[in-house]
C-alpha cells in the first residue's frame, strides 16, 4: 500500500518550513530509490513505524527498523529502500522553507544524511496523520496548519531524537526519554541534576554520563535549550518584557538569560524580537 500526495506551492512564500510531498509506503517490497546528486531540490524526512528498511552511502548500508529515521539535506545522493522480507512502514515528507538552517542546526543538516532514533512514535505518527488528512482534498486554508504540523514534527526530532550511534538500551533509552520528557514538562522550574536523575533513577554522575553519550549533548545543554525554544516562542509572539520571558523560561537572572540566548542564537532576546515579530 502507497500514499502520496503533492502539494501546490504555497500561496505564502515565507513560511519557515512547508511540505511539498507527503505520503507513505507500508509492505511494499519493491520500494527502492535511488537518487543522483542534485536531482531533489528539498529535505528528504522518512520516520520508520514497523518493518524493516535501509539507507546507504557509498561506503556503508545502515539497517533501519522500528523507531529509526533519517532525513537528506537538498541535492545530495541519495539511496534507500525496503527490506524485502519485511518491508518496512515507513511515512515520509519532502519539505523546504525559510528558515530550516536555522530550525535543525549545521550539525544535523551537515551530516548529509542524518540518522536517528526517534521514541514519541504515537504522537509523531499522529502529526504525520494529520498532515495526510489535510492533503486530501487538499485546500489554501490548510497551508497554515500544514506549515505548523511539520515544525511541530522538526521541533520534537531537533529536541528528543537520538544520535545513530547511541549504544544504550531499551531500558536505558526509556528512562532517558522520561528524563527529556520531565525536562520538557518542568522547564519553568528551578530544577537540578539531582532532580533530573531521579526521573530515570540514576546517580547524577551516571545520568550525565549516559545522556551526554546518547543525547549528543549534557543534561544542562538539553534543559537550556528548551528553555530557549519556549523563549523565542515568546519573543515572537507577544510582548511579554524581556526579563517575564526569562522568569517564564525557568532562569532566575536576565543577564544571565540573555548571555545563553546569545551564546545559542547569535543574537540578544530584544534582536531576536525586532527580527521575527510581525506586528
């Protein structure tokens, strides 16, 4: 069974990401694509729901299964396919827009080709869904939410998705991904690592240690970023004063806000406002 669906160039030019062609393939043996470098002009995201699949490059073939994904960056080669024993589930988005440099960072999109491990497999399912209803019939008024549904979808990867490499296991992995979630939910307080560790029932050295190596990043890392996400939320929605945003967030001093908005984005919170409010 296939679904595909494209859609029309979007009647606004500047949304910061849109899908162009959406759809999904499931116990599809047959399905294999190969692409020559330069051929597809936009971001390539397939998320793996069941079965089995692969993607390769020119000196390794990487078997995907459940809970597995990858998305090419534009114009790059790029090869991939079912298994044929046990094809695999897969949904999958072709995307462009304004601001997805900005949206997954150079070191994803540097990758070329960027391979995970993804555990919200319900509520992403459902945001894929959703994008597929709204295609069919596709109409102008769904342009909007279309745009808001697949960076829903880039936000949760960029924040919970797992580096390919990552060695942990299922256990471990679950309670990481309570800890991330606990973090996600309790930003806004005047959380520690102790608290966080606790989630997963961890020391706080061993908790570090293993997030660092399955995150890609520190617990402290991952809890600042998020704060900062919400922030530019709040930056370019209202007009809540700098300092609010920063009590909001779950930082307890402006200046000190405003240095790790800095370091994150290149820019003050004030700069980040002038360059993204449409009032």
């Amino acid at each position: 069974m296939f679904t595909h669906h494209y859609l029309p160039t979007p009647a606004f030019n500047q949304y910061i990401c849109y899908p162009e062609w959406i759809g999904q393939y499931n116990q599809m043996p047959n399905h294999q694509v190969y692409r020559p470098i330069g051929l597809l002009k936009t971001f390539n995201l397939h998320l793996v729901f069941s079965g089995k699949g692969y993607v390769q490059n020119a000196k390794q073939r990487y078997e995907l299964n459940a809970g597995t994904g990858f998305l090419y960056d534009m114009c790059t080669v790029q090869n991939y396919g079912a298994d044929e024993r046990d094809p695999w589930d897969v949904r999958w988005v072709h995307f462009h827009g304004a601001g997805i440099e900005n949206l997954l960072g150079s070191e994803i999109l540097g990758e070329k080709c960027w391979k995970f491990h993804f555990t919200r497999r319900d509520h992403l399912g459902k945001l894929m869904d959703e994008m597929m209803e709204l295609c069919n019939p596709f109409q102008t008024e769904h342009e909007i939410r279309l745009s808001t549904l697949l960076y829903e979808l880039l936000i949760d990867l960029r924040i919970h998705a797992e580096p390919w490499n990552t060695t942990v296991s299922n256990s471990d992995r679950e309670r990481l991904h309570r800890s991330a979630e606990y973090i996600r939910l309790h930003y806004a307080e005047d959380i520690s690592l102790a608290n966080i560790a606790k989630v997963a029932d961890y020391s706080p050295s061993h908790f570090s240690r293993t997030f660092h190596r399955t995150m890609g990043r520190t617990p402290v890392q991952y809890l600042n970023e998020t704060r900062i996400i919400i922030a530019k939320q709040l930056l370019a929605s209202g007009t809540l004063p700098v300092k609010e945003i920063a009590l909001a967030t779950g930082f307890q001093q402006s200046s000190y806000f405003i240095k790790r908005f800095h370091q994150h984005e290149g820019v003050t919170p004030q700069q980040y406002r002038a360059m993204h409010s449409f009032r």
